[in-house]
C-alpha cells in the first residue's frame, strides 16, 4: 500500500497542549545550571517580562496582563537559578560567570534590535517614512 498524504493529513491528530504552569515547570526543570548558563537563563526570563511590560506601555498590549507577565516572569527567573552568596574575594569565577550570563541578554538584546530595525523600515517604503518625517 503506497503511502497516501491526504489520508495521513485527515488521521493526523495533535496531542493537546498542556497550560502552562510557572511552578510545575520549576518543580520538574532539574537541569543542572552552571554560573554562566543559569545567570543568562535568568537574565532571558526578566528580558522577556521587561519587553511585555514595554508593550504593555506602548499599548500593544494590556497593561493588568503585561504586569501579570511580569511578575510570572520574574518568579520563573527567581527559580531558575539563584546566585552565589560567596564575595569576589571567595569565589571570583563564580562571580564573574554570574556577571557575564547575566549581561548577556541585555547587550544581545540591543544589538538583535539593530540588526532588525533597517529591515523593518525598509519594509515601510517611502510613503511610511515621509509619514514618520512629517510627524517628527
């Protein structure tokens, strides 16, 4: 029997996706974090609650719910990693690790906006952009 896509396509059927849970996933996250690693998971986590907060300003979005993402965002960063009590003088790797992943994102984010920005002005043409020039 040959393989048939529509019949495939017409039986396929999706697993339903669970909702997401911030503390079951911090309960069954167990990955072993390193200085660097965990900082930088961390950092990404309270990124990506700054930009909904961001949007939520820019009225993209709501804000109630932007908060709300926030804050989720920010427990999940919480529990991801938790940095070192030890001072520069005990463990300076340690702290320097933690220095740089938690960096990381905040210098990459900046950097990716740069790279993206020409290629979406670009897309507005030259009616977006005498628009944008009038109203500044």
């Amino acid at each position: 029997m040959a393989f048939n896509p529509d019949e495939f396509i017409k039986s396929y059927k999706p697993a339903e996706a669970a909702p997401f849970d911030p503390d079951e996933f911090l309960k069954t996250n167990t990955r072993k974090l390193t200085p660097f690693t965990g900082s930088a998971a961390a950092s990404i986590e309270k990124l990506k609650g700054d930009f909904s907060v961001l949007a939520g300003k820019a009225g993209l979005k709501d804000i109630a719910q932007a908060e709300a993402d926030k804050r989720r965002n920010d427990a999940i960063a919480a529990g991801l990693y938790t940095p070192t009590t030890e001072g520069w003088m005990e463990a300076p790797g340690t702290k320097f690790a933690e220095l740089a992943g938690g960096s990381l994102p905040y210098m990459a984010a900046p950097a990716a906006a740069a790279v993206v920005a020409p290629a979406a002005l670009g897309g507005m043409g030259a009616a977006g952009l005498a628009a944008l020039a009038s109203t500044a």
